[in-house]
C-alpha cells in the first residue's frame, strides 16, 4: 500500500511538485536543495534488485558520493537529462556512484530508455515495491519526476534537484558531497 502511494506520489510529479501553492513549480525547473551535515538525517537505508537481477543495498554504495536520478521513460524532462547524467557518471567515476530509478515503467520499457540513451549505470525499477523511493520519503525525497538526490559517502543526504538537472550544477554538488564528514 506505502509503496503504491509513494509510485503514485512520484510518477504523478512530472507535471508540479510541492505540498502547497507557493511550492508549485514545473518539474523541469531544477528546484536544488543542500543540506548540511547537521540537517543531514541518518544514512539512507533500502534493499532492492537492479534490472539485471542483481541484489543491492544503500550500503553496497558507501564510501563513494551516490547520485540518485528518479526517472520513467516517457517524461519529458528525464529524456532530456539522460545523456547528461550518462556523461557525469563517467566523468565523476572515481569520486561518484550513480543508481537510476525507474518509478513507473515495466522492465522493457525501462530497458529500452536505458538502450536509447546509452545509459550504463546501475538502475533499478522501483514500481513494484517502492523501497528506494520510501528510503528518500519525505522533506528529502523524490517528490517530482525526474528528482537526483546527492548522497555523501556516509549515506546522508547532501542535496536534491527537483526537476531535471543542470550538468554544471550537479558536478558541484558531487564535488561538494565528496568534502563532507
């Protein structure tokens, strides 16, 4: 039931988010959100099984800067971030981790996006259970499509984008997530 509503509260964003009229803002805005490490909450807890099958934990990706992209196929705002996202993934390898989150479509529709747009980072379909989704709930989660939520190398929050992302600014936000202890 959680995790019906949270797909639903999710895949309904990509049009506005927010809880009130002064919130309202469209999805591919790019609404950016830092958190200090004294407003960071305690390291992001989920399991769950990549597209492959493969089994993951939020655990399997401490010690490196995790950048969480919430994503379906046929939002607007999400096939036009994706070859950026693809680049920065590569481009911040050594310091980042990124994990694709699919919060609507069936699996070969997910892997068809994933094809299109040459995406190799690890990705996951979160529509049945919504465990990655409910790991962000709340004032730090995914509450527009697309949504990238930084994650420091301890599993804290450090910043969120609502809407879709600018390169250079999601570069910073890495580089300023990698700092934090």
């Amino acid at each position: 039931m959680l995790a019906g509503l949270a797909v639903a509260l999710v895949a309904s964003g990509c049009t506005s988010q927010g809880l009130s009229q002064g919130d309202l803002t469209p999805s591919g805005a790019g609404q950016v959100t830092e958190y200090s490490v004294a407003q960071s909450r305690s390291p992001v807890k989920f399991s769950t099984s990549l597209l492959d099958g493969s089994k993951r934990t939020a655990e399997d990706y401490r010690g490196k800067v995790l950048v969480v992209n919430f994503w379906y196929a046929s939002c607007p705002p999400c096939r036009a971030e994706a070859n950026d996202l693809q680049k920065l993934s590569v481009e911040n390898a050594s310091t980042s981790t990124f994990l694709g989150v699919d919060v609507r479509d069936d699996d070969q529709t997910a892997a068809a996006f994933l094809r299109t747009f040459k995406v190799r980072y690890d990705t996951v379909s979160d529509v049945e259970t919504g465990a990655v989704q409910l790991a962000f709930a709340g004032t730090r989660g995914p509450n527009a499509t697309p949504t990238t939520i930084v994650v420091d190398p301890r599993g804290r929050v450090s910043a969120r984008i609502l809407g879709g992302i600018d390169p250079s600014t999601l570069r910073s936000l890495i580089k300023t997530a990698a700092t934090r202890t």
